[in-house]
C-alpha cells in the first residue's frame, strides 16, 4: 500500500494523455486539481469562458473551507484577502431585530469570512500553478464516452480545434448547466423560486458595524415578505454585494423563458440593475439614509433547488452545482461544492495509485449526496422563513451547523466502528471531523503548535494517545502493526499527556527497521479534552480531516483486526 503521494507526475501509458479531466475551473474544479495535484496525480482542466469573471458571486468562506484550504497549504492567501463575517444585523418594517452573532468555539482555528469568488479563484488557481497546471480557457467539452478503463472527451478548444483527450477519470464540474451531468443521463429532479433579484457591487456610506451583514425585509397586508434587501460586507471601504427583489421594468422572466428541461438558476443575460435601481430598494429599506456608488458590475438572477440521483456513473462523476443547487441563504453552496471536490480527489489520487480498495470510490455518492440532499432541504426552509436566523436549533448548534463543522459520516462505509469504544456525544466518533487543539509541544521548538500544523499537506495519518507507561507500550505496538499492515508507509506520530513518562521522550522506537515514532506533549491537556481520551487510543485520520477510526483500550489482541478493518475500507492490503 502507498499511502501518501507527493507533487510531479506520475508515469503515463501511451494511450492516456491525463489521469483526470476536470471540467469547469470555477473554486470547485480549481479545488480538485488542487489536490489531486497535490497527491501527485496528473490532470488537465478546462473552462469555456476565456477568462475569469469578476462578479463577487459567492463570498462567503466557511471556516470548515479554511481548515480545508490549511491542510491542502493554501490557507494563508485566502486570509490575506479575506474580511471577517462577525454577524449579522436584521431588520423588519424598519424594527431592528435580535443580532446574530457569528461566534464559534475558541477551539475553531478559523472564523466566518467574505472573499469575491473571482479572488477565490484566482488563490487557489495561483496555488495550482505551483504544481506546473494551468486553465485551458476557452476550451469546450462536446461530449464523452467512457469504457472500463477510462473516458474519451470531446473538447474545442480556443482556436476552434478539435481534440479527444483519453483520461482515467472525468470530473463535472461545470456548474448548474453541467454538460457532464447531462451526458451521463442523470435527472436533476427540484424546483424554483418565482421570485427574480438583482445582484450589485456597490459602496455604501452608511454608519453600520464592520463586517455585519444586514437582512431589511418589509411584509405586506397577508404577511408575506414583499420587498428585501441583503448586503454582504466585501473586502474594501463600506463595499457589499446587495441582492434585492427585482423591480417589473427589469424582469426578464417574459423574455428570457427557459427551454423545456433547462435549469433556472444563477446570473442572467438581459437589462442589468442600473445604480438607480439599486439606489431605489436602499432608499426604501436601509437601516439609516444612505447613499449607493461606485457599482462595480450588477446583474438580475434566479434561484432553483434541485438535486442529482447520483453522484457519479462508472469512471465519470459530478461535484458542486452540477449535482446540487440551492438558495444562497447562509452561504453553503461554494463551500458544499469545495467539499465535494476534497472528498473525491484524495479517493481519485488513491484509486490512480493502485492503492485503493476497488470499491472506495463508491464512497463518494455515499458520504456526500446525503449531505447535498441535506444542503438543498435546510436553504430552501431558511430562505422561505426568513434567514438563518429562524432556525429552531440552539445558537451554537446552529452556528456550528452553518459553518459546515458538522459535517459527519458515521454510515460510511469508509468509517470503522469496530472498536470505537461506548458512543459519547461529547467526543468525536468514527465519521465524525477531526476537531483542532492546541498546545501540542516538541523539546525541537519553542512555540506551540496545533494539531492541523502536523496534518497539513498529508494524506492519512495516524495520531496515537498515551498517558502512562502501558499506554506507550500499547501505542508503540499499534504504530508497529499499522507498519507491518501498510508497509512502514502511514505517516504516524503520538500525543503524550503531559505528565506522563511518555512526556519526556523525542521519539519512541517502533519495531526493529529502525522507524522513531515522533512525541508531541499535550501539555495544556487540550487534546485530550477535545478527542475524550483517556489511556492508549489510536485515530486515523483521513486527508480530508475526518475519522477514519478511533480505536480504543489499544491491546495486540483486539487492536490489529480492528486496525487491519479501518486500514482496509480505504486501501488494499
């Protein structure tokens, strides 16, 4: 088994000219080559539009996206760029209503944030130029068949020539129009909103609170919702991106219908909003008197909701707004889409890499259309009851929720339940997000470090616990175990109490090739306040930050078959 590959390309047969094609290089695309790039994988990725948009579609970055972004080692640009998203305030019939804060636990690294997704784009493509890839823009795919060894692509490209490009893979995505879900036949069942808005760029000179968004709704006689206005903060002096409801003179839904069995979602052609127009819903509905300038571009849109079937057909599959699209209340589409694109490309990387058991790409409709199906159902209830805000939930759960932290998948079959331990809801399980800490020490440096610090730029990785002599025994016979089932290639380190015997040592022999297993001491404790440990405990921690495995009560007896079942959902032993 191999169970890391780094950067450069691996070798070719004559007959494929790339090991994946993605199709679409929007932040979901641009995410997959990212990583698959990153694993070492070969890919091409193609566009149809000749250059990158600069309309600030989606701007919401979620802090489970950061983590993402900091364990593929793109994570810094993005907060270069970025602007916090500290609440939101909410107003109805001129009533300022209850505040939402957008606060999380201390032990979340990362917080809400606002980026333009054309800088979206451009950071995590400027990060795939390090590995040598670029976009192919203005190249179109036409077409695709695929047979038990790989797919053959019909593209154009910006010349106007033809090309068929044979790769092992073929990645969609390529949006709510996706050419890839429509050849593959798959039904993309939903509906729409009625309702047209207009988007615009602006700044505004209000007196508002930095980085708060504001929701201003009117309701008519009936109680219904009849004019809104929702503002964005955006990177910049008071700038935002304002959606609002469309006046009659801007509609396009007379002329501009779409055909039978189209899709009704995103920026459409047509009149766009003037200043005045956006000046007009400001004036009606602003906290404060305020004047609207500086629009950088504007456009009228529609919304859909709909859902693939699947998620991938044979060695072709979807991600993003090719397999689900949804109201952009709370900001979860991008980041969806983006966490889409993590799961398969590690699970593409591996199967490339002869690695993998045959049927671990069958995971990826396992593990992420329940959680597109999620998605799609809680924006379509938040945007017809008023925002995220009416969510029943507690505050923190829901908090939690909208940052994408509870994203889990406990009935994977890619998840090992055997010897998990009795279920506590307190702890992370199998499935279940690997949470960060901090304060994880080495006698080699001064400052602290935290634990996504020593996942980063990883694939899976062992992360073993002890706080007594007997547990460094059980923690050193489950490294050597884990080398002898993966052939010494899973990365591994220990997490020491740190008032344990263990505490003291730089690295722990394991078996007799010589391997050193490194110590971190968990000095604070945070660790194993965060994890729920106690004794000798093993993780295994997948690329894309979940749980593999918790394994618990470590003793050779009981420990190697429930390692050999976890190690043996994912790779082929």
């Amino acid at each position: 088994m191999e169970a890391e590959r780094k950067g450069g390309s691996r070798q070719e047969t004559p007959v494929v000219d790339t090991d994946v094609l993605i199709v679409g290089a929007g932040p979901v695309g641009l995410t997959a080559a990212a990583e698959l790039r990153r694993q070492g994988v070969t890919c091409r990725i193609i566009d149809k539009l000749p250059a990158r948009l600069p309309y600030a579609k989606a701007v919401g970055v979620q802090p489970r996206t950061l983590e993402i972004w900091d364990r593929m080692g793109m994570v810094r640009a993005a907060l270069e760029a970025a602007v916090p998203l500290r609440g939101q305030l909410t107003y109805a019939d001129g009533v300022e209503q209850a505040r939402l804060e957008l606060r999380l636990p201390p032990e979340v690294p990362y917080g809400f944030a606002a980026l333009p997704q054309y800088d979206t784009e451009r950071i995590i493509e400027e990060h795939l130029a390090r590995f040598g890839t670029g976009i192919e823009r203005g190249t179109e795919l036409l077409g695709f068949t695929q047979d038990e060894d790989g797919v053959v692509s019909r593209i154009v490209t910006a010349s106007g020539g033809r090309e068929e490009v044979r790769s092992r893979f073929l990645v969609g995505c390529d949006g709510a129009h996706s050419i890839v879900r429509k050849g593959l036949g798959l039904t993309f069942e939903g509906g729409a909103f009625p309702e047209e808005y207009m988007l615009a760029d602006v700044e505004v000179d209000w007196n508002l609170p930095e980085g708060y968004g504001v929701r201003s709704m009117h309701h008519g006689a009936d109680g219904r919702i009849d004019d809104a206005l929702v503002c964005i903060p955006l990177p910049g002096e008071r700038r935002y991106r304002m959606s609002m409801l469309v006046p009659p003179e801007l509609s396009t839904r007379a002329g501009n219908t779409p055909a039978p069995g189209e899709t009704a979602h995103g920026l459409e052609g047509g009149r766009s909003p003037r200043l005045e127009h956006i000046q007009a819903v400001v004036d009606r509905l602003s906290p404060e008197p305020a004047t609207a300038s500086a629009m950088r571009w504007s456009s009228v849109f529609r919304i859909s909701h709909r859902l693939v079937d699947r998620y991938s057909v044979g060695r072709v599959f979807v991600a993003g707004d090719a397999a689900h699209i949804h109201p952009p209340t709370g900001a979860q589409g991008m980041n969806t889409g983006i966490q889409d694109a993590c799961n398969l490309a590690w699970k593409l990387a591996l199967a490339l890499d002869g690695g993998a058991h045959p049927r671990l790409l069958d995971s990826y409709d396992a593990e992420r259309r329940p959680v597109g199906e999620e998605v799609v159902g809680r924006t379509v209830r938040h945007a017809t009851a008023g925002g995220v805000q009416t969510a029943k939930d507690d505050r923190t759960t829901v908090m939690l929720r909208e940052a994408q932290l509870l994203v889990a998948y406990p009935d994977s079959p890619l998840t090992a339940t055997n010897g998990a331990g009795p279920a506590d809801a307190d702890r992370p399980g199998p499935g279940d997000r690997a949470p960060d800490c901090r304060g994880l020490m080495t006698s080699l440096a001064v400052p602290s470090l935290r634990l996504y610090d020593l996942l980063r730029d990883r694939g899976h990785v062992l992360v073993l616990h002890a706080d007594s002599a007997d547990a460094l025994t059980a923690c050193r016979d489950t490294a050597a175990t884990a080398d002898r089932l993966t052939g010494g290639t899973l990365p591994a380190f220990l997490v020491a109490a740190g008032d344990s015997d263990a505490a003291r040592s730089v690295h722990v022999p394991v078996g007799a090739n010589g391997r050193r297993l490194p110590v971190f001491r968990d000095e604070a404790g945070e660790f194993a306040r965060l994890y729920g440990v106690k004794g000798a405990t093993a993780f295994l921690i997948r690329p894309d930050g979940y749980l593999a495995a918790r394994l618990t009560g470590l003793a050779a007896a009981a420990t190697e078959p429930a390692l050999a079942d976890a190690l043996g959902r994912v790779f082929r032993l």
